[in-house]
C-alpha cells in the first residue's frame, strides 16, 4: 500500500538523499528530487518506469544500473512494492 510506502521511505531515510513531497524531514539534495516521479518515463534515466522495475530498482539498484550510486536497501518484494506504490502516487 502506497501508506506502508510513505512510512519505509521515511523508515529507511531515503529522504536522507532524496526530497521527496510528503515525506517529513525528507530534503535531501545529494540525489535528484522524486517529486514528480510517477510522471517520468524512466528510473535514474535508463529504466522504463513502471511498478514491477521500480520495486526491482529499490531492492537492488546495482543489478540495474552498476554505477549508480544508489545503495542497496535490503527491504523485501512486499516492502519495495510498497515503496513504489507511494512513488506512483507523487504526479
């Protein structure tokens, strides 16, 4: 659910990098803004974005993409699910 997502973000302070809308505390600037994010047609500009790579994307971002700088958050399929449900709810 796009609530259990908003509450791992804010768990496992991915607002530390990223300002992402919604989020307390989340202003991050070292990573791009996720404000938006369901709008964009791609993840760290080379994955097409949709739900399924997305959650791929937060469980393991090297697997992806080998230079990103993204580290691995070692949440589970449900909780990355989650995650990114919140993510498609930012327009």
């Amino acid at each position: 659910s796009a609530m259990r997502g908003k509450a791992l973000i804010t768990q496992y302070q991915c607002g530390s990098c990223h300002a992402i809308p919604g989020v307390a505390n989340a202003r991050g600037v070292s990573a791009v803004s996720l404000a938006g994010f369901g709008r964009r047609s791609y993840i760290a500009g080379r994955i097409p974005n949709h739900p399924e790579a997305l959650a791929l994307w937060i469980i393991d971002p090297h697997a992806q993409a080998s230079a990103t700088t993204m580290p691995a958050l070692a949440v589970s399929l449900e909780q990355a699910q989650d995650m990114a449900a919140y993510l498609w709810t930012l327009q």
